[in-house]
C-alpha cells in the first residue's frame, strides 16, 4: 500500500521530498487512482490556556514525541489518537503524518471525522486499507479478535513509515485503558507501537478536556469501537453482518439524532443499545416502527431494544432480561 502511494506521487525521495510538501490528504479511491486535499491548519496556538498539570503532560508527551526522526500516528476518528496527531504534528511539523486504516469494519461516517480532524490539525492524512477480514483469525471472531485486527493493521503503518523514512508509531494508548482486557495492546507492543499519552500520564478526562482546550471538534466524541465489535463472540465476522450494522446504526443516528449507540448482531437478531440518557430519544412509537421496519429491511429477523441502556463492557451472547422487541413497544 505505501509503495503504490509513493509511486503515485512519484516521489524519488519520499521522507525528504513529503517533508517539503504543503500539507495534504491522500486517499486512495481506485486501484492505482488517489485523490489528494491540501489541508490547513484551523486551530490556533491555545496550549497557554491549558491548566499547569496538564500543561505539563501536554509538553512532556511533546518532549517524548520530539526525540523520534519522524512519526506515523495510527488516527481513528477518536479523540485519543486525535490529540496524539495534534501533539505529533506541534512536536514534528511534516515529520510527522497521520493514518487511518479502513476496511468494512469502520463505521461507515468515520473516516470523515477522521479526514476532518487531521484537516484541522494540519497533519498530512493518508487512507490505507486493511484485510483482516481474510484472516480466519480475526473472522472467526474469537475473545482476542482485536489482536489480528491490530496487527495487521501496524504492518501497514511499518510499510509506510518505513517508505517515509520516518521512525516511530504511535497510538491514543492513555491510561485508563490499561484496565480493559484489550488484545490489541499485545500487537502494539510487538510492534514497538509507543503511547505518548500514557507515557504522560494522560487518562481519559485529562484527554478530553486537553482536547476541547485545544479546539478539537472531537473532544466530547462518544467512543466508537469497530462494528465486528458488535458481534457476539464466536458467531462469525462477515462482510455482509458488517454492512448491516453500520447501515443500521448510520440510519437510527440520523433518524433520532443519538450520539452513543450500538447495534449487536446476534443471530440475524438486533439488539439496539443506546446512553441511558439517550433512551428518550425512542419514546415515541413512529421512531419505534420506523425502526423496526428499517432494520428489517436490512435483514434483521428481529429488532429489539435494550431498556438498560448501553454498557460499556461488552456482553455475552445471552438476550438481557431487560429488553423488549421493538414493535411490540410501538402497538
């Protein structure tokens, strides 16, 4: 994938020659075809605003990034990876771009808000595709999917790092994660993936308001997992399961305006989780068989909705007490 970008660009040095380049987008949009954005820099130098405590994890993960010859950041349209990219571009300038890896399980409006933000920061943004879905590891979708997912994904941005001249990867790793079972975080160790973030002392909070300090539109963004992260362990991933997620989902935010939601796929079932404090949003019957209908469309057997509200660890394959279907509801 990195050699095609660069020989689309026909660049004969790439690190030198991309170092010198105006800041730009590079998506690949048909087999050997890129589209290329200059982008700009759209927020201002606000870091004197931050409190002193993260003022100083602000500089020092800034330090830390400032000693590589050069960084990719894996971006997802998250707010972790998000700042990281901000960081690694004040440190590094056009040393340092930004990735996103795509493939069907990318909620389907992701890779906007990921182009949008690295657009804001000023990074150089490059699209490449994944394949994890030929990994009958990852599609057999055991508890350590994550990990294949993650790996396959870290060769890529080694490709291309390495295609750039540019040193080091790093991720949105911050604290808090450490206390989630998370298989990825064993592929970026084997990768040599660092974590800026973390290495800071960053938690989840001081992210977040770090963020919208810095004028990242992304500050308050809900968390968006992968869609295979919505089927249930041990039932198989497959492209068309994916699909039906992420329109599911694409189609009940636009409908009601929910920001945190997940659809789970379970045995050609859906089971609609939202916030608790988003529940309200379904209150209303019409919502309730539009809903219904659409997903069915869709080729769901049966659609429900989970009166409990989301959770952020992921459940079981067991059908919670609290739900109901969702036509039922509506009659």
């Amino acid at each position: 994938m990195a050699s095609r970008l660069l020989s689309f660009l026909n660049l004969p040095n790439p690190a030198s020659n991309l170092a010198k380049s105006p800041r730009v987008a590079i998506e690949k949009v048909s087999d050997g075809q890129f589209k290329v954005q200059l982008s700009r820099s759209l927020h201002p130098n606000l870091e004197e605003s931050l409190p002193q405590d993260l003022r100083l994890k602000f500089e020092a993960a800034i330090s830390q990034i400032r000693v590589t010859k050069g960084v990719v950041v894996a971006l997802s349209a998250g707010v972790d990876s998000s700042l990281v990219a901000l960081l690694a571009y004040k440190a590094l300038g056009d040393n340092a771009v930004a990735v996103t890896g795509v493939s069907e399980s990318l909620s389907p409006s992701e890779l906007e808000v990921a182009k949008e933000t690295a657009k804001a920061i000023g990074i150089k943004h490059f699209v490449v595709q994944t394949d994890e879905l030929q990994n009958p590891e990852y599609t057999s979708n055991r508890a350590d999917r994550c990990y294949y997912c993650k790996d396959t994904l870290y060769r890529e941005l080694r490709t291309l790092a390495d295609s750039l001249g540019l040193e080091s990867i790093l991720d949105g790793t911050q604290v808090d994660d450490l206390g989630d079972d998370r298989p990825g975080f064993r592929a970026a160790q084997e990768a040599g993936v660092k974590s800026p973030l973390l290495e800071a002392s960053f938690s989840k909070t001081d992210v977040r308001e770090t963020a919208r300090l810095m004028g990242l539109s992304v500050w308050d963004k809900p968390a968006m997992p992968c869609l295979s992260s919505r089927i249930t362990h041990g039932e198989e991933v497959t492209t068309d399961k994916l699909g039906m997620v992420g329109q599911a989902e694409l189609y009940i935010k636009e409908l009601t305006g929910v920001r945190n939601l997940r659809v789970r796929y379970s045995n050609s079932s859906a089971r609609i989780e939202v916030a608790p404090e988003e529940r309200r949003l379904f209150y209303d019957e019409a919502v309730m068989d539009q809903i219904d209908r659409a997903l069915k469309q869709l080729g769901f057997t049966n659609v429900t909705l989970d009166l409990k509200g989301y959770a952020r660890k992921e459940r079981t394959a067991r059908m919670d007490q609290l739900v109901l279907p969702m036509a039922s509801l509506s009659q």
